[in-house]
C-alpha cells in the first residue's frame, strides 16, 4: 500500500507537525523494539518481495536487491544494521523509502500505524549518547511505548558514503578557489547550520571550511539555532548594529527533533530583523514532490542532500544576490 493511503489531512508548512510511522522489530528473546520514520520518507509498504538476491561485496546488513516497479531497489535488513537478531515472522514486511534522491527498502517485522505528532515531542539525542547509538536520532513517548527515531540516511551512507555526507570530489578544491576571484564576496561567511546529526554537522563544517571560505556554527537542531538567532539579534541591538555583522546565512536539516527546518525558517522569515538573512534548507527530503513545503515558509533555496558542490555553488550566488 502507499503511505499517502493511510494519511489524514495533509501537514501544513512551518506548524512543526509531522506524521511518522511506527515500525516494530521482533527480536529473539521476545523483545519487540519499536521505531519511527517520518511519513515524508516512505513511498509504499509492501510484503517481502520474491527473488531477492544478494549481490557479491554488498555489506553484511543488506538484505539483497529486487526489482520493484522497474527500479532495482537496495533491500536493508534494519534488524543486522541496528546490531539486532530478528525472529523469522510468518509477514516480514518493506518499507520503500525515498531521500536523497534514491530508493531504497528497510525490511521490518511489521507496522503498527501512522501517528500525527510534534517534532517539540522528539527529545534530542544529547552529543554523548549520540557517539553510542548513532544510528538514532531522537525519541518519542507514544502510548506506552517509547519510538526511536531512526536516522536512515546513516545507513545509506554506510552502503555508500557519498549519498549521506558531503565529499568533494577529485578538483572540487581547485574549482571553488577559481570561482571566488572577483566575486567582490566578503570571505569568509558566516553559516548557522541546524542538523540533528552529529555525522552531517562534522562533515558539512570540514567539506566548507576546507577552503577558509566559510566559518560554520553548528547546531544540533531547529530550537538551539533559534536561541542562538535570538541572541545575536538581542546583541545586535544593544549595539546598533544589522544581524548581517554577525552572520550571513543559515543552513538548515528539515528533520530535526524540537524543532524542524520549515517552522525554524518560518520563525526566521517572521522575524522583523532576523528576515535579511537567506535561509537555505539543506535536507534528503528536498525533492519534487516536496519542495512546495519549503516554498510556503520563504526559503531562499532548497538543496537536497549531499551535493557539495551544488551546495558551496547555491551559497555564493546568494550572497552575490544579496549583495
């Protein structure tokens, strides 16, 4: 079945709201551990396909490939990637998902439903916690039952570290130093970036700082970028200064516990004197489908993850702009 089939009304930019899909796994021992994945993500949920077949090489947690509406689909087996001994079930089930401009299946011991929530009800994995379980972004208490919130780009950064994380590419160094002569660009600029993980906050401030164009202050999600915003604005005042002295642009994850990117930039964009800055959502959910979301909360571009050089490209014709 489509996800969509199961949904009621549609979520509204910028309301903080998010549908997710709570997924179980049955491990040996009896214990049934319980997960969430934003309904953005998922295409379709279907039963364990026939003719699954494991390619040579492929890394221990992928289940295989098989064909599925004329797409060779990467199957992940989410019990192996978790470190976790799934019992057989009579029904396993797939969930199809799509992010970062790929389509891959998670299989599952099954679903138990769709829930309407607020990313203020996701507690934040603390920076410590997130060094021993990285594969989890945060956790919500749904009846009684607590939901980890799965970082699934982590697993298909795993099969391949280029769909997950910005890396440049052989000469991508060169050709970013060539395009900064007679920009008349103040360098560096300064980038507030928002994302929930740990392994995309490290990546994307070494990929842009790489070439001392930019200086990046990282946040761990939508809330602490806002305080932060508040603060400079707060300071920016007391010395009757712009907030473009303090900053120039911000960077932000669309999924992010307390607060997402869309409301996190709807705030910005509300903001009589925080308004001047362009704000860029840098997210896997950026896709066709989807980039309306962005468009209603007046963001300034839209850049699916991980592109680098789509991303430093964006960043420096902003700035020209606002210039």
């Amino acid at each position: 079945m489509a996800a969509s089939d199961n949904k009621g009304i549609l979520l509204e930019s910028g309301t903080n709201e998010l549908e997710l899909i709570e997924l179980y796994i049955d491990e040996e021992g009896g214990y049934r551990g319980y997960y969430g994945v934003n309904v953005a993500k998922v295409l379709e949920i279907i039963s364990l396909p026939p003719g699954v077949a494991k390619p040579p090489n492929a890394a221990p947690f992928v289940a295989g490939v098989f064909n599925h509406r004329g797409k060779v689909i990467t199957l992940v087996d989410l019990a192996l990637w978790l470190g976790k001994n799934r019992t057989e079930g009579a029904n396993p089930i797939v969930v199809i998902t799509e992010f970062n401009r790929m389509t891959s299946g998670f299989l599952v011991s099954g679903i138990t439903r769709i829930h309407r929530t607020s990313w203020t009800d996701i507690r934040p994995v603390d920076p410590f916690m997130q060094k021993f379980c990285d594969s989890i972004t945060g956790l919500i208490h749904l009846e009684d039952r607590t939901v980890l919130m799965l970082d699934l780009e982590r697993a298909i950064g795993e099969i391949d570290p280029r769909l997950a994380v910005p890396h440049p590419h052989p000469g991508d160094e060169k050709a970013a130093a060539s395009g900064t002569a007679g920009t008349g660009l103040r360098y560096p600029v300064r980038i507030l970036h928002a994302d929930d993980s740990a392994m995309i906050r490290r990546a994307t401030k070494k990929f842009l700082e790489e070439n001392r164009e930019f200086i990046v202050t990282s946040k761990i999600d939508g809330r602490e970028a806002w305080e932060f915003l508040l603060d400079i604005k707060q300071e920016a005042g007391k010395q009757n200064r712009p907030v473009t002295d303090f900053i120039d642009i911000i960077l932000s994850d669309v999924e992010m516990p307390q607060m997402d990117g869309y409301h996190f930039c709807q705030k910005v964009k509300n903001d009589p004197a925080l308004k001047v800055l362009p704000f860029v959502l840098f997210s896997s959910l950026i896709t066709d489908k989807l980039r309306h979301k962005g468009d209603s909360v007046h963001a300034d571009a839209q850049l699916s993850k991980p592109n680098p050089d789509e991303l430093v490209e964006n960043l420096k014709e902003i700035m020209l702009k606002k210039m």
